[in-house]
C-alpha cells in the first residue's frame, strides 16, 4: 500500500478527514471514455416499415420510411412518427438551413420546412430518384438512367446531362466538388462537378456497383457491393480500401463525425475507421439490412429494416 493510504488510514483512526488527492483511491485506472460508433443501442421507432435514410437538419434527425411516413426526432432516442399521404417510396433526404428535401423512387420531389408539414415539387422528367446532396447553393438529386436534377431552392428544379444512362445511386458535395456513384456493375464509372451543372465522367477499373458516399473532411469514401471501401482527395483518382469479397457484406449508408466514419450495410455490419484506409468492425446488436446513418454532433444514429433505430452512443 502506498504511504499515503497508511497515512489516510491513520488519520480515518482519529477522526480527521483525509485531503490527500489519493485518498479513496484503489489504483483502478480512469476508465477512458469510447469513441462514437464503437458501442450501439436499439431504439424504438414505433413502426416495423423500412427506414430508408436520415438526415441531421440542425436541430433534429429526420427519417424517412418507405411507407412514406416520417420520423422526427430532437435527440435519436425518442421518436415521432408523421403520415405523409402524398409520399411515395422516398429514397433520400438532405437539408439547406431552412428546407427539407426529400426525393423518391417515383419521381416525386418533397419539401418541408419542418419535417412535418410536406409540399410536393414538379419533377419536369418524372425519373426515379436514390440520392440527393446540398452544397451551399444547390441541391443536386441523382438516379435511374443517368437523371441528375438541381435546384437552388428545392422548390424549381432543373435537368442536367450526366453523360450516362445507368443508374446513379448516391451523390456527395466536398465543399468544390459534387461526386456522384453509380450502382450498376456494368458502368464502372464516378462523375463529378464543380457547379452542379456540368458533368464529368471518370472511368474506373473496379468496383461491382457503388451505393453511398460522402466527402469525410480530406477525401471522398464511397462504399458498395461485397463491402468494398474506395478513398479519393478529389474524385477523380480512387485507391481501394476494403473488399469483403462477399455480397452480404453489401455497405450503403456513411456518415462522419469530424473524426470518425461509420460505414453500415447488409445484416446490422457497421464498420468505423479514423482515416478511411483502417477499418474497425463493430457490433450493431441487430441482423437486419442497415441502410444509412447520420451524426447530429453528438451521436451517430443509423436505420434500417423492420424500423430498426440505432445509436452510439
């Protein structure tokens, strides 16, 4: 025993309260706090429909399900669940500082200013929607046959040439750059754009079919099929990263906290990694399709099949 535990013993003896800074101690070391994304805990969301994506606005998370309700939450543990009969299979959701705007399987284009309250928006193609980014002026939304569509106030949206016709599944600003990815395996390709407007077309010499990315604060991961991991700085050169060479390993949604990137996928596989290059499994506590996550600042939530609602911490 350390002297001054004898000592803080002696002076318990006589009644005299120890100051000592050991005093108590019982040489456990501090327990070190856990990053975001390393521990998971379930959520009840209130419905047993698939959550399709989520989205942090600022001052709450919002979810959209396949059902065309949509969830509302201030802080990823208790949920509020909104019926929104005009909407149909919505796909994606991204925010500007004001506006909510959700795109759909349909072709339909949805807005709100609060998550409840929904307006539907003309699609002047009527072509199916999977992705939707905002840069600080634009809203971009991609899908089938090459469809890119932009608006400045996700109100009037306007089409643009992607230069292809497969289809695109995700799309990401970086904050000089949109990169958008495509899921079908027979056009190995990423395109980009520095206004929202023109489009590049970058040929790839690998990848199986490409579902989510995000700009991570110095590069650009996108995930896919068998699990692949690809990096890129700019969105034109990629390196590969992880390939689980396994197509139950399928990743779909990212989301990044400043340090960490979540990674979630096929049956509850949720990966993190600090720099996108090393990758971390974690336990997710569930088996079900996880589809996308999103971090409010202080907690990564991510959602799934069957309404499945997780967060960390």
């Amino acid at each position: 025993m350390p002297w001054n535990k004898y000592l803080s013993a002696l002076l318990a003896l006589l009644g005299i309260v120890c100051l000592l800074p050991s005093c108590g101690d019982d040489d456990t070391p501090p327990t070190k706090s856990v990053p975001p994304g390393t521990n998971w805990i379930s959520r009840t969301s209130g419905t047993d429909g698939q959550l399709n994506d989520i989205v942090w606005s600022g001052s709450q998370f919002v979810v959209i399900c396949e059902s065309g309700a949509v969830l509302t939450s201030l802080d990823g543990l208790t949920w509020t669940e909104t019926t929104i009969p005009t909407m149909q299979y919505p796909n994606a959701i991204a925010c500007s500082d004001d506006l909510l705007v959700v795109v759909c399987g349909n072709g339909k284009i949805m807005t709100s200013p609060d998550g409840t309250t929904w307006t539907e928006r003309t699609n002047p193609t009527g072509s199916s929607f999977s992705g939707l980014a905002r840069s600080d002026t634009l809203f971009a939304a991609v899908g089938g046959s090459g469809t890119i569509l932009t608006s400045s106030d996700g109100i009037t949206w306007t089409e643009r040439t992607s230069g292809v016709t497969c289809y695109l599944t995700d799309v990401a600003w970086s904050g000089s750059v949109f990169v958008a990815v495509i899921g079908d395996y027979m056009c190995d390709s990423v395109l980009t754009s520095e206004d929202g407007i023109s489009w590049s077309v970058h040929a790839l010499s690998f990848g199986e079919g490409l579902y989510g990315v995000i700009w991570a604060g110095s590069q650009f991961v996108t995930v896919g099929h068998g699990g692949e991991i690809f990096t890129s700085p700019d969105g034109v050169a990629w390196t590969q990263r992880a390939d689980f060479v396994d197509p139950s390993s399928t990743l779909s949604g990212l989301a990044w906290s400043g340090s960490i990137i979540v990674a979630v996928g096929a049956y509850g596989r949720i990966l993190t990694s600090t720099d996108g290059v090393n990758w971390t499994a974690r336990t997710s506590g569930t088996t079900v399709g996880l589809s996308s996550v999103a971090w409010s600042g202080e907690r990564f939530v991510a959602v799934g099949s069957g309404g499945t609602i997780i967060s960390s911490p």
